[in-house]
C-alpha cells in the first residue's frame, strides 16, 4: 500500500471518529419511564442542549424563544467548551463539571474507562441530597443517556420533533425537579452541510430547534403561573465547528468557545465575553438547588451568580 493511500485511510478513520452514532436506541442501554409523586420542590432545573450550535450560528439566527431568555438572563458568548472537541466528552464536562483530565472521555468511542465514580454526574448529587426529586433526560442521541445516572424518566428519541413533544409531556404529567433535553439536528445539520452561520441549511436547523424550546418555554411558564414554581433554564452546547467537522479543534476559537444562556430568579441579567467554562454549568445549577458543594467533589467549575 503506498504512503498516499495510507495517509487517506488515516485521515477517513479520523474523520468518523469524530461523527457521533446515529440512531434513536441502543439495545444495551435500558430506558427507564417512572414517573414520581410531585416533590414540595419549587425550584427546578431545565438544562437544554443543542448539539454543535456555534455563537454566531445563534446570533444569526432568528431565535425568538432565545432572544428572549439572552435578553432578560445571563449570556455568555465565549465560554470555554474545553479540550477533545466532540460531543461525549463536551456533554461529559458539562454533566459531570470536569474537564476531561478528570472524567477521562477523550473521544466518542467509550474506550477509555470513564472516571464517573470519583466524579459523578450532577443527577447523582441532586438523588443524594434529595431522593424525592423527580429526575428526567430526553435525548436524541443514546449515548447521551451513558453520561448520566439516578433519573427516574430516561429515553432516547427518534427525532427532535419527538424530543420537544416528550419534554411538554413530561412538563404537563411528570412534575420534573430538573429534567436535561439533548436537542441534535444542529449538529446532524452542521456534518452535512458545515457549521457555518451563512450556511442557509445550518441556520434553518437552529432556527427550528428555537420553534421547539417556543413551546417548552410555554409549558413551563404554565407551570411557574400555576404552581408558582421557579425555574433555572440552562441553554448550552458541547462544541462549535468548522467546516463540516469539530474534532481535533482545541484550537479553533468557532469550535471550542461556546456560548451559555442562564435565565431564572437571581441570575443576573446581562451580556459578556469570557470568563467562565462549561464546567461552570454545574455548581450553577447545585446552587439554585441549594445543594451546598464540597471540596471533595473537586469540581473544576464556579457558580455563575
């Protein structure tokens, strides 16, 4: 085999590495569908991803649901994502609140061993200190399911459309204290077309993930005017991109520095650049929980209010 043509296999085993699997269900992975007696709990968490979503996709984009929670919350444009820009370590910091020296995923192949015991997910803290706590995850990604423990209600979807409709299900029939949603055509979209705010295709993708968070924002205001709830809503996403690619991007400004939208009582409403990291998200959300941190947890993250 000539040097050439060795170097053209090396850079496609590189390339879909890189991809994350397809698919709605993984027959190893057990879904769970319990839903609990509601908790006196009134404040309550919704942590909304939205896979591969670069800042200024989002700002080109028009985005009504999120213009608004960035108009009246915290936005930040350039938080840092962290290092091995793919999607299981991304999710895995922000779930975790540990970059990937710590949790030790470094790619999409779940071939290292994961450093989950020593640090936990966020779910596995909340179940700790309060086991009445309803603790829901819709995906459209299975493997996203693989980086958390302790929920009552896990599934994975076929599509986001189906994402959004379970979410508002939930909301409306399972009385969630804090419930994660994995949105992924942006992500399916930017490996298709390229993650690029002029691409019409990309931005047709956020701009329709926004139609969705339209009508699980509404549930949820149903909720905090109903049953005086009051709620933490996290936006984020695990990585940016350039071309029709993002890993191997540590590098890459487009690809690892991100942005994070924080809207719910106490969080202060304003707009700005760095200072802050994915791995922030966590002990954001423990402190509106009132979940005290310990140092023992040896988080690599700060509370952002």
């Amino acid at each position: 085999m000539s040097r050439s043509n060795i170097l053209c296999y090396l850079l496609l085993f590189l390339l879909f590495s890189c991809q994350k699997e397809d698919g709605a269900t993984d027959p190893n992975h057990q879904e769970i569908r319990n839903c609990t007696p509601p908790s006196p709990n009134k404040n309550k968490v919704l942590f909304i991803g939205i896979d591969g979503c670069r800042t200024d996709g989002l700002l080109n984009a028009n985005t009504p649901a999120l213009d608004s929670l960035i108009t009246t919350g915290l936005f930040i444009s350039t938080v840092d994502r962290g290092p091995n820009t793919v999607s299981v370590p991304g999710w895995s910091t922000l779930l975790h609140g540990v970059f990937p020296s710590k949790h030790a995923l470094l790619d999409n192949t779940f071939d290292q061993q994961d450093n989950f015991t020593q640090y936990p997910d966020m779910f596995h803290y909340i179940r700790q200190s309060h086991p009445d706590y309803n603790l829901c995850s819709v995906t459209h990604w299975y493997n996203f399911l693989r980086l958390t423990s302790n929920e009552d209600y896990a599934i994975a979807v076929a599509s986001d459309k189906e994402l959004k409709d379970s979410a508002i299900w939930l909301l409306d029939n399972c009385n969630p204290d804090m419930m994660t949603l994995h949105f992924d055509d942006v992500d399916h979209t930017g490996h298709a077309v390229g993650f690029d705010p002029l691409q019409p295709d990309y931005i047709s993708a956020i701009e329709q993930t926004d139609s969705y968070i339209t009508e699980i924002m509404q549930a949820v205001h149903d909720r905090e005017t109903t049953l005086n709830e009051k709620w933490l809503i996290v936006v984020c996403t695990d990585h940016g991109g350039s071309g029709t690619g993002h890993g191997g991007q540590d590098g890459v400004p487009q690809t690892r520095y991100v942005f994070l939208i924080l809207n719910g009582e106490a969080i202060p409403t304003t707009n700005q650049q760095g200072n802050a990291a994915n791995t922030d998200v966590f002990p954001t959300v423990m402190k509106f929980l009132d979940i005290p941190i310990q140092q023992t947890w040896d988080l690599d993250g700060k509370a952002l209010y």
